[in-house]
C-alpha cells in the first residue's frame, strides 16, 4: 500500500492508493480485511502477460484480485463468503480510477469449501480457471485466540480443516497446467506441502525475510497443478533495508507494479 495519506469515508472506510497510485481501494480503516502488501506481493506472483481466468480465493475487498487486473489483461473474480467485504470491492470497481478494469473484475458471494454449485452458476465450472491467488487466514486455531467479531475471527483464523479446503478447491476449479499461488506463514510450509500430494507438483517455495539475516516468517508458494515436476526452494526476498524502509527489490514490487523474477522450469 502507498504511504500517501488516505482519504476517510463513512462507516469506518478509507480509500487507499496502491502502486503509486495505479488503482484505489476502498477498505476498512483497520481489522482483518484491511489489504496491504501480502496482497501485492500475491498478485506479483503471475508476469504481466497473464491473460485467461484468474480467481481470488478469500479476497477480501480485493486488492490482490484488482491488481492483477490492473497489470494484466486476464480476467479477474473476486470470491469471498464476507458479503461487506465484496461489497468494499463492488465501490471500488464504481471509482473513475479504476473503471477501466471494472469491465474483467467479476465478484463471487460463496464459501469456497461449500457446494461447488455457486462457482457453476457464476460460469466458473470446474476445470477452467488458469489461475488462482489465494491468502489464507495466517492464524490457526489452538495457537491464536479467534477474534470476538464473526467476520473478523472468520478473517483472521484459518478452520479447523486447515489448509485443506483451499488447495481442494483451487485443485477443482484449476485447469490441468493452472497454477495456485498462495502466500503463507512459514510454518504452515509442512501442510501446504502434504496438503498439495497427488493435486499439484512444481512446487516453488520463495521464503519472505523481514530483513537481512533474519528467519523468513512468510512464503510465497507456487504449484502447478497434475504436475509431476520437483519442489525448488527460490532465492529469499529481503522486505526491509536495516533502516526498517522496504528494501529496492520489495519497491519495485509494492510501489511500481513489477512482477517477481520467477525463472522459468527447464525442460
């Protein structure tokens, strides 16, 4: 998210710039649906020559689902079960800024480990989309305190099934050779690991540093789905210079909209 001051709206909103301005976002002034740069991080994970389908599991208002659309040409559903959430996303798809990819940004109101029904009726059968981006709740039950508020602890506090129902359905609704691209805690790199056995191989695992030296506490994973291919262990990302401001290559992607260098597989 941009460090530009933000503009307040009604009921507890702000209207955030992101990537130097390229799109806006209206979200909420804090909690857990509040996007920042996991989100931008996520959406980096695909070049900017990504055309065809690309769903945003959990999406919350929808910041990583929107910058994809903004850097690319693909078409982009936003699928969330937080009515409020998608309806932060539907005001924003509204601003004169951002009409311009209003015509790709489609939302979905579901949850995504419910009936399959939903994403059918929306023209999104199984076996179609090319992509799907997804940030899962980082807390897990027995090891956090869920949040009082339904929607905020739903938000935060990953389900008693973990990671399971996200990599089924993107394992569903991916066509063979689509990829899942997630963004996690590092410690949940065991589950999403066993979780992707017998649905996805071409396993990268890019460990996120908060500085040099330091323990990655996030990773970006990408998986390929009836993938046969070997897990690969990328180069880290550093996020943060000692001084505590983001580092130049965390810059290039957060503030100006540059992909990640991911190398391509060999053979």
């Amino acid at each position: 998210m941009d460090d530009a001051p933000t503009s307040a709206l009604p009921s507890g909103t702000t209207i955030d710039r992101f990537l130097n301005g390229r799109f806006t976002l209206v979200q909420p002034a804090r909690g857990a649906h509040r996007c920042g740069s996991d989100a931008i991080l996520l959406a980096a994970m695909l070049p900017d020559a990504t055309v065809g389908h690309v769903v945003d599991l959990g999406s919350g208002p929808g910041a990583a689902g929107v910058a994809m659309a903004v850097r690319t040409q693909a078409l982009v559903t936003l699928v969330d079960i937080d009515a409020d959430a998608l309806a932060l996303a539907a005001d924003s798809l509204t601003r004169p800024e951002n009409l311009f990819i209003a015509g790709r940004v489609q939302l979905l109101e579901t949850d995504l480990a419910g009936p399959v029904a939903p994403f059918e009726k929306a023209g999104i059968p199984a076996g179609s989309v090319d992509h799907v981006l997804a940030n899962p709740p980082f807390f897990r039950p027995g090891h956090h305190r869920p949040a009082p508020d339904e929607n905020r602890a739903r938000a935060r506090m990953l389900g008693e099934a973990g990671l399971h129902p996200w990599i089924r359905r993107s394992a569903s609704l991916l066509r063979t050779g689509g990829t899942l691209n997630l963004i996690l805690p590092s410690d949940l790199l065991a589950e999403v690991i066993a979780e992707a056995q017998g649905r996805f191989g071409a396993l990268d695992i890019l460990p996120l540093h908060p500085g040099t030296g330091q323990a990655a506490d996030r990773i970006l994973v990408k998986a390929v789905k009836a993938s046969k291919a070997a897990l690969r262990i990328m180069p880290g990302l550093v996020m943060h210079d000692a001084d505590g401001a983001y580092s130049a290559p965390a810059k290039r992607i957060l503030r100006d909209g540059k992909a990640l260098p991911w190398p391509a597989r060999k053979g």
